[in-house]
C-alpha cells in the first residue's frame, strides 16, 4: 500500500508554511531556502522534499541547479470545504456569543 | 494565556472551540429551544421556521430555512442528549449517505462561562478531502484565488 502525503500534514509545520510562502513569491534552490533558517541543509531537505510528495511545490532542473517552484493550484485545496467550513461556525459562534450577551443584559 | 477559540482537524474530525460568556445551562438552552436557537442558527441573512423540536434521542429537530429566495428543509436527529453537558446529533437527508456525518457539542463550567467543544465526525478522512475537491470545482475561478492570495500575504508576512 503506497501511503500519500496529506496536504494538510504538509501545512501543519510552520517550517514548512514558511517555504511555500518564500516559494510564493520566486523559485528557490535548496540552499537559498536553508539560508532562511536554523535548522539544517538535510532537515530543510526533508521538508522540501514532503512538499514536493504532497504536490504543494515541483523540483525544476535549471542547468546545474535545482529549483523549487510553489504550486498554487495544490495549495487552493487547502482553503476549501474545511475552511469554509470553519469560517462558517466561527461565524456562528460570534452569532451565539452575541446573542448570549443580549439576552444576558435584559435579564439584569 | 491559553487560546480557548481553535480550530484543528484530526484525520476524520474537525474540533472547533469557543469560550462563552455565559452560565452553561443558558448555553444548553439556546441550543435546545427553538425560540432561541432561531436568533443565531444558519446562515447570516436567513430566517428559521421551526417544524418540531423533540431534543431526546432519536428524536428529531425539523425546520425551515428561508433564505435567498428558498425554503430549505432540515432535518437533525439527536442521537445523545445529557443535559447539560452533552448534546450529539446527526445531519440527515445530503444527496449521499456518505456526506453526513455527526456532530457532537461539549459543554464544560469554566469559572461561570462555557467552553465549547464542537466535534463534527465524518465517515472517513476520504470524505472531507472529497467535500474540499468538490467545493474547489463549484467556486473555482476568481473567489478562491483571491483568497489563496490573501492567504499567501498572510504566509509572506509572518
């Protein structure tokens, strides 16, 4: 059984957050990325390389280099059914909360 | 301090949180009696008509929802009931037996207010990365890219 990788897993990690939105804005090579942090080139590697399993970035070859591009398709499943989802009940709660707050009042 | 407003998904299970101002058993009852829960339930710009509301399980709450030109019927049926504390129920009557899924409400006394802990449980993880797909197809275009490059900013800026 070949396991996917779940794009949310991928976004989870705010390491990795942190690449697509670098990867947004150009394409990088894997040690322009690394530069970008603490940790190191392997572990910076690793997470490149679960995006990469994921979907959310493609590896380019350009001459001797290789670079990483930001796939953005990918990433609008992300902002889909679950976050509407979610924007939908925390709507609802604001909803609820204010309207506790009313009925509260009245009583005092 | 701890942030009591969240929101996280657990492979087939979305949890959201809310702390509310308010006593638990007012809590319980805006969620129970319709005269209540028509002030906040649905959608923004909707009315509730509601038909029946029986909250012991296996009973059933059915109403109306007015709203862009329509009436939309609904049905939830309770499937556990623990006043005040916990109240579980099963949305009904989607096009698929597979897209429904239940919920449950969690109800705990935190110094006088009410921590909320929503647990929306779909058949399988499978089923959520389906409804994402599917919702991606219908919208597409425009909407969803200027929020991706909202969200993207949002990654830009942290």
């Amino acid at each position: 059984m070949t396991q996917t990788r779940d794009i949310f897993q991928a976004i989870a990690d705010p390491t990795r957050r942190q690449i697509i939105g670098m990867l947004a804005r150009k394409s990088l090579n894997v040690n322009a990325i690394a530069q970008e942090f603490d940790i190191t080139r392997q572990a910076v590697s690793l997470h490149v390389q679960l995006l990469n399993e994921c979907g959310l970035i493609v590896i380019k070859q350009q001459g001797r280099e290789r670079y990483c591009e930001a796939k953005l398709s990918k990433l609008k499943e992300v902002t889909d059914w679950v976050d509407q989802y979610r924007k939908y009940w925390d709507n609802k709660f604001d909803s609820l909360e204010s309207y506790l707050a009313k009925i509260q009042k009245k009583k005092k | 301090m701890e942030n009591y407003n969240t929101f996280k998904q657990e492979e087939n299970i979305l949890i959201h949180t809310r702390l509310l101002d308010a006593p638990r058993d007012l809590v319980w009852e805006v969620w129970t009696n319709p005269e209540h829960i028509k002030e906040w339930w649905g959608p923004n710009g909707f009315s509730l008509t509601t038909k029946s509301m029986t909250v012991e399980p296996g009973k059933i709450w059915d109403f109306i929802m007015h709203g862009m030109g329509k009436d939309w019927d609904n049905k939830i049926e309770y499937v556990e009931v623990k006043k005040p504390s916990l109240l579980t129920y099963k949305h009904s009557g989607e096009r698929s037996e597979d897209y429904n899924f239940t919920v449950s409400i969690l109800f705990e006394d935190v110094e006088g207010k009410t921590l909320l802990t929503m647990k929306s449980v779909f058949k399988s993880k499978a089923i959520i990365e389906e409804l994402n797909r599917k919702v991606n197809a219908i919208e597409g275009g425009k909407q969803t890219l200027n929020r991706l490059e909202n969200y993207l900013k949002i990654l830009g800026n942290e």
